[in-house]
C-alpha cells in the first residue's frame, strides 16, 4: 500500500472545518493562529503561506506578523510577549529558522506553552514524554495519525526511528513509545553514529527515516513487509524545471517500495500530514485548557 497522506490530510482538514462550523454555528469566534516570520528566506515564506491557506480552508482567522531580517532580540521578544497576552490569538507559532544573531531557544521558551502550538516549549516537549495533554510538533503527530488512518498496527511493534533531532527523530520515539495508541511500540532510535545501521533497520517492523539524507535507506535495509514512513525533506533545486526546488525524501522509494506493506510517499506522505497537526493543536488551543 502506498499511504497518500495528502488524501488523508485533505479528509482531516474537512472534519476540522466541519468541527469550526459547530463552533462558530454555537456563536464562539474561530480559531486564530499567529505566525511569526522573521526576514524573507524563500523555504519560509512558501510553508506559512501553506499555512495560512490550511487555516482559511479550516475556517480559522490566520495573523502574519512580520519582522525584517535585522530585527532585535528584544524586538522579538516583545512580539512574542504581546501575542502571549493577545486573547484573540489561540495559538502561534515563530517559524524558523531565525537568522543567526537571535539565540531560537530563548525565543522558543518565551513562547506561552498553552500557545505553543508548534510544541517546541520545554513544557510541551516534557509533557508529551510523560504522556500528559500537550501540543506534540508537527511531524511525529502527523506520522502518528497517518499510522492510525491507515490501521496499521503499532503494539508489541518494533519501531526503529533514524535520527534523533528534537523536532522529528525523539518526539516521534516518545509518541509511539506511550501507553496509547498509536503507541506501545519497542522503539529504537539511531543516529549519524550507529554502527552497522543496516542490522537495526532490518529488524523493523516500522522504520520511520528522519535524517535529511536522500535515498539514504535501501531495499537492503528493509525487512520484507515492513511499513517504512519516510519524514525527509531535503530541499534541493529541480533538474527538470530550472528555479523551482524539488522535495527529497529519505527512502530509495522505487527500490524499497516493492518490500513494504505500506509506504509513504515524498512528497505526499508524512508532509501534507504536518499542516494539519498545526490546525488540529490550534483548534485545540481554541477549545480546551491544555
Ligand atoms: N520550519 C520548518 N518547519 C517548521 C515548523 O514546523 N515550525 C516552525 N516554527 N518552523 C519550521
């Protein structure tokens, strides 16, 4: 099986516009998100217009608020300390990355955590290892959801995670490491170190890539009826189409794809799934206490 995550992420956006229509039909406003977008680099401004596209389609009010490139810490904070305060913000996010003279994780803690809807905050990322309710990031969310979407059986399940970065590799280990489901799986998680990455990889019965390295695994490193959900986004310029940019994934797709039992496709896989993660925590930030 292929896993077309943009179809499901397509269905998921549907249910989370029906969910705002409930609300907004119960007099309550709709959900709003913030963005912060510091400076003008290209890879930014294409993933929040995508967001504010994901918002207007689920029926959420979506707010830009943008800094240029050389804008102060302390300008950045102040930004960050008003939009904590603003009531008519559910939650917000800063996209990153930041340029070079702004310290990212002293912006990240100065974030509200009951507004972190990216789940970057220390509180969120403790409160999701420890199973508490939390905004998880994006991406382990979404591979979580495509893995409850499709049926795909996670318990007992050896889950071999490579990388071991803050945003994807670990918070992907802590989901399906939970007593939940998706979830109780023996996980293991590899990095640029592991030795002999083929002999853990094969023994996976869910191998999730998240190392930013194309085609980095090959058939070899595949169990046969493996699911291998590929996280990777390198984004490299076209060869065919001059100035535009292609997504690589981390999986050799046309090589692997014939041992799994199920595969996510780069793009259409893990990527359309991370939108709807951010509009899921923010509907969620517009109706619950955290
Ligand atoms: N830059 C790339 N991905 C992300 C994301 O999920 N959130 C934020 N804030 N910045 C990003």
């Amino acid at each position: 099986m292929i896993i077309d995550g943009k179809k499901i992420a397509s269905d998921l956006l549907d249910e989370i516009a029906q969910e705002v229509k409930l609300l907004t039909a119960k007099g309550q406003r709709p959900p709003h998100l913030a963005i912060v977008l510091v400076g003008h680099d290209e890879a930014s401004e294409t993933y929040v217009a995508n967001k504010v596209r994901a918002c207007h389609n689920c029926g959420f009010d979506a707010t830009v608020v943008r800094h240029e490139v050389d804008v102060t810490q302390d300008e950045l904070l102040a930004t960050i300390d008003s939009l904590n305060r603003d009531e008519r913000i559910d939650g917000y996010i800063v996209q990153l990355p930041l340029p070079d003279h702004i310290d990212e994780q002293r912006i990240i803690e100065a974030i509200d955590y009951r507004k972190d809807v990216d789940g970057f905050h220390p509180i969120n990322v403790g409160r999701l290892a420890l199973g508490l309710p939390c905004y998880p990031t994006a991406t382990p969310q979404g591979i979580a959801t495509l893995l409850d979407r499709c049926h795909i059986a996670t318990e007992g399940k050896h889950c071999v995670v490579l990388g071991n970065d803050n945003i994807v590799g670990r918070p992907t280990a802590e989901l399906l490491m939970r007593k939940a489901f998706p979830g109780n799986c023996t996980v293991t998680v590899c990095n640029g170190d592991t030795g002999h990455v083929e002999d853990i990889t094969r023994m996976a019965d869910i191998l999730i890539a998240a190392v930013g390295r194309p085609n980095f695994v090959k058939a070899h490193m595949v169990k046969e009826g493996a699911v291998v959900i590929d996280a990777g986004t390198t984004r490299l310029p076209s060869e065919d189409a001059p100035g535009h940019y292609r997504l690589y994934g981390d999986v050799d797709f046309d090589a692997v794809a014939p041992k799994c039992a199920a595969i996510t496709p780069v793009p259409g896989g893990v990527g359309p799934m991370t939108v709807v993660s951010l509009m899921r925590n923010t509907l969620l930030a517009a109706t619950q206490e955290l």
